[in-house]
C-alpha cells in the first residue's frame, strides 16, 4: 500500500491487498498522477477509486485504461481517494444474528466468492471475508430479511438481548425479495403509486428513504417479493423504465 501525500510518495505494506491512498485535497494533477499511475501499470487494470471515507459504493469509479486514470485525476475530488486493485468475484452478505457463545441463532447465508484466483487473497472458488459489520444492516435491509423468509428479524434481536437465545420460531414460505431505489431527479413510466398497484400481492414496502440514506439508496424505496427470478428481473426493468421525453 503506498500513501500519495504529494508532493511525497511513502512506501508501506498492507496484508491484503495492494492500495494507495490519494490525498486529492488540494494537490495538483502532476502531483499525485505519477504515482497513481506506477501503481496502475503495477498491479494491471482495472483499479478501483473510491472516497477514504464512504458509503456503499457512491462515488467509485472502475477505471481501465491509462487514459481513464488522467481524466480521473483532471478533476481531482476534494477529499482523499483509495485506489485499490481490482479483485474479480461475486460480492453478497453473511446477515445473521449470534447469541454471547457465537451460536448463530438466525442466518441467511451470502458471501464473497474469487471467480479469480488473486495473490494474498485466495485462489478461484474461494470464499473471502472482506469486512465484519457488527450491527444491523442499513436501509430497509432487515425489513426484506423479514419478507423473504417470513421472519421477524426484530424479535430474534429482542430474544438475544433479554435471553441469550432463540424463544419465536418461524416457517412460512420463502421468496426472492427485491429493493428498487429510484431517484427524484429521474422521470420513471410509472410513478410509485403505480408501480406498487402494478405488484399487486407481491409489493411490500413503498415509501420514501430517509434523506441521509437516499445518496446512496435512492429516494424512492419500492420492495417486492417473487417466487421466481424471472419475475424480479420483470420487476426490475418496470421499475427502472424512464418515460420518454
């Protein structure tokens, strides 16, 4: 991992993967552009740059090319970037809840898998874990944990705290259970009113996003339940179908 402070470049090393920090508050291109791109040509395109400081995936660029590296720095950010290489796999969650033993007590089950074998991290068919959140997930994430599995996710949290253990049971049906966060700024074919009439039974939650999530979530929060996968990628593309001007 190499910190770009410009106009000095400091070596250090890092266990997982190779990164550098991007100090792009108020340095000049050809002040941080030389390392970023010994870096690139280092470690080999794609890399990722994203905030030091962020949430989810906002403001993250893939960038692969040298000429995509330039125009990257052209316009710096005002705050610090990480450029990281780029790791190839399928990213998904663990969520669950675990009593005082680490006995999990409710779980559904995703992780991350290298579809490529990557130095330090593994090799193909391995599954890495890339960061432990130790708190419940964000948004609307544990009111879909409860749709999809017919659950109450809020009184498995509630047993745990007052007794260290599992007191409800649940076996209702599963389902594919889907998050579309539109934006205000886009003119959709359907409004969300009509989007949830269209569902039917399968809508669960439409509503508006806090506006301290919405950056990264959207402002318009529309949640559905299918039985098949066929009928969340339908849902998808009517969901997200911008009205023609």
């Amino acid at each position: 991992m190499v910190h770009i402070r410009a106009p000095a470049v400091h070596p250090s090393a890092d266990a997982l993967a190779a990164q550098h920090l991007v100090q792009t508050a108020g340095a000049g291109q050809q002040q941080v552009l030389p390392g970023a791109l010994a870096f690139t040509h280092e470690v080999g395109y794609p890399v990722i740059v994203k905030p030091d400081n962020g949430v989810g995936a906002i403001a993250t660029w893939k960038l692969q090319s040298d000429e995509d590296t330039v125009a990257f720095f052209s316009e710096l950010p005002p705050v610090p970037y990480l450029m990281e290489e780029y790791v190839t796999g399928v990213v998904t969650t663990y969520d669950g809840v675990c009593d005082s033993r680490g006995e999990v007590l409710f779980a559904a089950s995703r992780f991350f898998h290298l579809t490529e074998g990557k130095e330090v991290l593994g090799k193909r068919g391995d599954i890495v874990a890339l960061e432990v959140n130790m708190r419940p997930t964000g948004g609307f994430t544990p009111d879909m944990l409860n749709f999809s599995q017919s659950t109450d996710v809020y009184q498995i949290w509630a047993d745990m705290v007052a007794f260290d253990e599992l007191r409800h049971t649940y076996d209702g049906p599963h389902f594919y259970c889907i998050y579309a966060g539109r934006r205000d700024e886009n003119h959709y074919q359907l409004s969300l009113p009509q989007l949830q009439e269209r569902c039917g039974s399968h809508a669960r939650l439409f509503t508006r996003m806090p506006d301290a999530l919405a950056g990264t979530m959207g402002n318009q929060v529309a949640i559905a339940c299918f039985d098949t996968l066929e009928e969340v990628d339908d849902f998808v593309r009517t969901a997200f179908a911008l009205a023609e001007d």
